[in-house]
C-alpha cells in the first residue's frame, strides 16, 4: 500500500470506529445522567450513598487488575498477532487460558474479601461511622458477584476489540446502566440502596450476554485449559500493566479514603462530579482510545514505526482539539446542568454547591485524561507496559499529596484537585519520555495545534459568556442555545484555523483511501 495511503486508510478506520463508539458512548453517558437523575432524587448526597460508592472500592479494583486495562492490554497485542497469521484456534486457546485463570484468582480473592467485608471497608473508608462502615461491608459482598460476571464480559470485549468489532462492546454500558435505572425506580422503593446494587447486577447479566452474542458470531470455543504457549508473554505483559492498573486503582481509592474523613455527603458529591466529566472523557478519550489501540498493535508488531507515530500523533491532536473545548463549555454549564437535572427530592442546592464545587477542579484534569488515553496506548502497542507503570506511581503520589495538603481547605474540591495534578503529570511525563526514546507523536504538529484549539476556545467561551448575560435563565432552552452558540464559534474558528485535526475528519470519514 502506498506510503501516503496507508496511514489514511487507517486514521479512517480509527475515525469511523471512534464516531460509532463515541455515540453509543454518548448514548450510554445520557442514560447514565437518567440513572443520576434518579439516583439523586432516591438518596441525594447521604450516607447511604458514601456507602455504596465506598463498596465498589474493592470489587473495581479486582476487575481492574485482572480483566480491564491491564489483560485488555497485554491481550490485544497477542491475539492480534494470531490473527494476523489466520490461526483461530490459538487466539481461542489464549483467551479461554486467560479467561480461566482469571476467574480462578478473582473467585478466591471474592471468597476471602465475602469473609473479610469489615476489615476490607475500615481500610478503605478509615473515618467511616459504624452506621456507613456496616452497610458499605454489606453492600460489597454483592457487588463482587457483579464483578464476576463483569470479568468474564471483558475477555468478551478484548477478543472483539482484537477482530475490530466495536458496536457489541460499546452497547455493553448500556444494559448495566439500564439495570441500575431499573434497580432505583422499581426495587430502591422497598429495598433501599440494595436495590440499586441489585439493579446493577441485572445489567452486568445483560453487558455479559451481548458480549457473548459477539462470540458466538465469531463462532468462538471455549476450552477449560490452563496452559498455553503464550501464556508467559502474556504475564510478562500483564505483569507491569497490573502494577499499573493498581496503582490506578489506588488513584479511584484516594477520594474514598481522603473524603471520608469529611462530613457524610463529601464522597457522593464528588462521584456526581466525577460522572458528570467523564461524560465528554469517555466519549471523546475512551472511544479514542479504544478503537485505535488495535490498530497502533498492528503497526509495532509489524515494525512500522513511522506510520506507529503518525496515526498516534493525529489521534493525540484530535483528541486534545475536542476536549480543550469540551472542558471550557463544561466549567460555564457545570451549575446549571446540576441543577436542571439532579436537584430535586433528596438533592436540595447545598448539593449542588459541593458538586459543582469538585467540577470545577475536575475539569482542569479533563484534557489530562483525555490525552492519557491515547499517549499509554502508544506504549503498550509497542509492548512497552513499565514506563506507563511509573509515570502512574508519580502520578499518584502527586495526588495524594495534593489531596491531603488541601483537604480541609477545599473538602471534595481537593479530592478533584488531586485528581486532575496526579493525571496532568503523568500525561506530561509520559509525552516527554514518548520524545526521547520513542521518536515522539509529531510535538510541533502538536504544539501548532494546540495553541490553535487554545484560541479558538477562548472564542467559544466568549461567545457562550455572551449569551449568558443576554439570556440568564438556567433553563434547558436556555442552555441548549449556549452550547449550540459556542459550538458555532468554535466550529467556525477552528475552519478559520484550518485546526488540521478537525478539518481532516469528514474526509476521513467519507473519503476512500
């Protein structure tokens, strides 16, 4: 394939990949508003609420560890190596290997932590009441039955991903998020926050089955073996990369651990803030992400590292040109979006004080995390899962140390504040270390388009603060022509611009290579 060709047709696929995700995504992001929505009216920012975040602590970082970034990480290179030699039966026997060992480990460490629910609770949530701290220990013992079932749809999600199928996978989040809707409206009434974990077990039954139903087209086998001649290359990968989702998950701990030494409701608030950016994150880096990882594995295995850092650096700049602008519009309709959708029953205007107190500080970390997703991808494409790892490690012991220098000051402010310092420095550190060793994303390209997203935002920002004073109401047509109005003007900036990333997309997504 021709030099120039190539890397369009590729870009292309990534572009068409990543805008079907990101809607699914976008589509999962507005149920997930609904499942606040609701949630919010059921429970507010109470201790109930602390609780039920503060169970998920442990289960999420046993999926995180054995089966989400890190085996989808260390998998995907693999399987598409076997694929690309036409030989089915090995990425089988790989994925069915994988499989089995993980859900051996995760059944033991789901036993041990059943019988250990208080202890595992005390350490992760220290300044609970026993009132939060029993009920957190209760809640838990469910959710690590979710996070079998989870486990198992994400060797699901990888072996698809590997064969670039991506609709299954992006459908996932919907059904869980479904069951917890279904969970807070119909079972919440008569069981309380049981029924919201309940609710989200059906989901996870549901995110499995479509997983599943993307196996069986792919005629799958399932093999109960626990060997396999890449079973060592797997580990050796998935060694570093679970040493770096610990620590990630240490990261998603710290606003537990810092927030319940704050009054009850500090936790919650947070984690409404926190939905409420990873909306434009997930749809813009996790999509991103996503989609190109499997394509940026073809390019290392195949040792094509020019073409590696090219689609990498066009991913990086796209990626930064639509989460500059996404993180201004955020921090001007952060208070208006909380109280047009989530202040109501039990969530009165104190909460939405406190959660668009920790919005704030959260958005200064969007850009950050959205970039992060396409800068580790480019190391672990290349197999490289340490360098990641350690730039993890300074990222977290930058928040911790943030997070608790101003916790008082701030309260869940300094929970997001810690958040958005830690992942900004790993990303720069990381981007750094991509320049010297790895030959870099194309930094100048970068640079340029940068500075060019950073003006066409400060536009769009102006355009949006304009029709705020003409038109002050807090209302949803209010706000709809206040996005639809920045959204113009960053549009037609970024035209003026000639924003490369932007300006390329249509053609990447109608254009025949």
């Amino acid at each position: 394939m021709n030099r120039m060709v190539k890397p369009f047709a590729l870009m292309s696929r990534v572009a068409r990949s990543a805008v079907l995700v990101s809607a699914l995504f976008a589509a999962s992001k507005l149920l997930g508003l609904a499942r606040d929505v609701v949630i919010s009216h059921a429970f507010g920012a109470t201790a109930e609420l602390d609780a039920y975040y503060a169970a998920f602590e442990l289960p999420d970082g046993l999926f995180t560890v054995l089966a989400g970034s890190a085996m989808a990480t260390a998998l995907i290179p693999l399987l598409t190596a076997h694929l690309a030699q036409h030989d089915r039966d090995a990425v089988w026997r790989l994925a069915s290997t994988a499989l089995n060992w993980a859900l051996l480990v995760a059944a033991a460490v789901s036993i041990t932590a059943c019988l250990a629910a208080p202890q595992v609770i005390a350490v992760a949530a220290p300044g609970f009441d026993p009132y939060r701290a029993a009920l957190a220990a209760r809640l838990m013992r469910w959710v690590l039955f979710q996070t079998l079932v989870f486990i198992a749809s994400a060797f699901g999600i990888s072996v698809l991903q590997a064969h670039q199928h991506f609709l299954l996978p992006a459908l996932g989040p919907l059904a869980y998020t479904g069951g917890q809707i279904a969970g807070a409206l119909f079972l919440a009434p008569q069981w309380g926050i049981f029924g919201l974990v309940w609710g989200g077990i059906a989901g996870s039954l549901g995110h499995f089955a479509l997983q599943a139903l993307g196996l069986w087209r792919l005629q799958a086998h399932w093999y109960p073996q626990l060997r396999h001649p890449d079973l060592w290359s797997l580990l050796k990968l998935m060694g570093p990369r679970m040493l770096s989702s610990g620590v990630t998950y240490l990261t998603f701990v710290l606003p537990t651990f810092l927030g319940s030494h704050l009054p009850a409701g500090a936790i919650a608030a947070y984690e409404y803030a926190w939905r409420m950016m990873q909306f434009p994150e997930t749809i813009i880096g996790t999509a991103l992400g996503l989609t190109l990882y499997p394509t940026l594995t073809e390019l290392a295995n195949t040792g094509e590292r020019a073409e590696l850092r090219r689609v990498g650096g066009w991913a990086l700049r796209l990626a930064l040109a639509l989460a500059l602008p996404a993180a201004g519009a955020l921090v001007l309709i952060g208070r208006p979006v909380t109280v047009l959708f989530l202040q109501r029953g039990a969530f009165d205007a104190t909460a939405t004080d406190r959660v668009y107190w920790a919005l704030q500080f959260l958005t200064l970390g969007l850009v950050a995390h959205v970039a992060l997703e396409v800068i580790a991808r480019f190391f672990y494409a290349q197999r490289d899962m340490w360098t990641p790892f350690w730039a993890a490690l300074v990222g977290l012991v930058i928040n911790l140390g943030v997070g608790w220098v101003f916790l008082e000051l701030f309260e869940q402010g300094a929970l997001a504040l810690a958040n958005s310092t830690g992942v900004l420095a790993q990303a720069v550190l990381l981007l750094i270390i991509a320049r010297v060793r790895r030959g870099g994303l194309e930094e100048r390209a970068l640079g340029r388009s940068l500075a060019q997203t950073a003006a066409a935002t400060v536009l769009m920002i102006g355009a949006m603060t304009v029709v705020g004073c003409v038109w002050p109401a807090d209302t949803l047509g209010a706000l709809a022509v206040k996005v639809a109005s920045g959204g113009i003007v960053y549009v037609a900036t970024a035209w003026l611009f000639k924003i490369e990333a932007l300006t390329d997309l249509l053609g990447l997504l109608w254009k025949k290579p």
